[in-house]
C-alpha cells in the first residue's frame, strides 16, 4: 500500500470500533501517525495497527466537553506536532419517535455529533490554517439528507453536519484546507448489529446494491479525501450507501 500520508497527522475521533477503527487503520497504513480518540478505552484499534506496524498514540476525551476538546487537541499538536488531518467520527444515537424523545436525549445526541464535530473543528483547523494545508472530514449519514423515522435528533445532527461543513469549506478554501461530509448508508457496525433478522431484509430490499456496506468500504473514501489528489474537492456530500439515497 502507498505510504501518502507519511509526515501526516490525523486525529480520529470515536475510533474505539466500527468505523472509526476502520479509517484509524486505514490512514495508519496509508503512513499517517494516527490519533485515536474514545471517552473509554481504543485498546482493540491501538492492538489493530500496532500489528500492522503503524504508529498512533491514544487520547481519552468527550468530544462534547469544551475544555476536554481544547485539551485533546492541544496535546496532540504537543505530542505529535501538528494535526492535518481531522475525521469527526464520534457518534451516539438515541432513537425513538419525536414524542419519546426527552431533552436529555435531544442534548446528548446533539451534544456528540454536532457540537462535538464543531468542537474539534475550530480547535484544530487553527493548526492547519497555519500549516495552509488540512483536511476535515466529518462523517455524516444518510439519514441526514433524507429524514427517517424514530430519529429525529440523530437526523437533525447529521442534517446541521452538513451545513456546517459546507459553511467552513468557504471560510478555509484560500488557506488549502478541504472540509467534506461523508454520508454512511447501512454500514456492518454495532449499531446495525442489533436490527433483526427481518428487519435487515425490509432494508436490504431498499438498497439497489442489495446488501450492507463495510467499515473499509467507508474507510477508503477518506482515506482518498485525506489525500493530497483530492484538495480541489471541499465542501460535498459522498454517500456511501449502495445507493439507498437514490430512492
């Protein structure tokens, strides 16, 4: 595998599992030196990419906390010396239907994928500005740009995710700093994990590719939008869904 982003740094956030984990191996093997980030514990990622030779260091923090934001980064640029590339991965859902939804969850789902996103986003794009050279990539989903039932707050925090990243893309553009949303369709992780059976077959019935997607099929669009051959692209949406969003 090419070594592209040798000399690279970047800090993924909710990489303990699932997707996270993916991109964190993926940008690792591509040469970065990897930041990985969880409230708990990334002892399966770090155990992942040390056996692949790659280099990384682990960093406990809420992504939804200011000062732990303010914290992270500041520590990885100490640690690391800079940060290039940033994967706003960290994600909780609370899913319910809109009556049901009490405003603990509206905050805390809010609270992890939105304001989180913008946390480490205006803590680290100072880092790139200077460098005029950075890549943000925040992971999105489908449900954000087509609404879904039971998921109003995960919905609306995608849905913002969008037009914050296209509203930074503008603001960083001359300083050679792409900002870009990647939209997951039903992609194999935890959270998929728990649909039945039944349930899995009314969605794959949806999806014209007829079946789930992987954490590395979602991985390798950013590994490529972390790359130096994607810095006239910023500020778009690239579904990975199997084509879920065209129906």
């Amino acid at each position: 595998m090419p070594q592209e982003l040798v000399g690279k740094v970047a800090l993924v956030t909710g990489s303990s599992r699932g997707i996270g984990k993916a991109i964190a191996l993926r940008l690792a093997g591509d040469g970065a030196t990897v930041a990985l980030n969880a409230t708990k514990d990334t002892s399966e990622t770090e155990r992942a990419i040390r056996e692949a030779g790659g280099s990384f260091g682990s960093y406990i923090a809420d992504v939804s906390r200011s000062d732990q934001v303010v914290s992270l980064v500041e520590t990885v640029v100490a640690d690391c010396g800079s940060i290039d590339i940033l994967v706003n991965n960290a994600g909780i859902n609370r899913d319910t239907l809109l009556l049901r939804i009490s405003d603990d969850d509206w905050d805390d789902v809010l609270g992890t994928n939105l304001r989180g996103s913008f946390l480490c986003t205006r803590a680290a794009v100072r880092h790139m500005i200077r460098k005029r050279w950075g890549r943000i990539l925040n992971m999105g989903s489908v449900v954000g740009l087509r609404g879904n039932a039971g998921q109003a707050n995960y919905t609306a925090a995608k849905a913002g995710l969008v037009g914050f990243t296209k509203s930074v893309a503008q603001e960083v553009a001359s300083r050679g700093v792409t900002a870009n949303v990647i939209a997951p369709g039903f992609i194999e992780t935890d959270m998929t994990g728990k649909l039945t059976e039944s349930q899995r077959e009314q969605v794959r019935q949806h999806i014209p590719a007829g079946r789930f997607g992987s954490p590395e099929e979602v991985a390798e669009v950013v590994a490529f939008l972390a790359g130096e051959e994607a810095s006239y692209i910023t500020g778009q949406v690239v579904k990975v869904d199997g084509g879920l969003a065209l129906r």
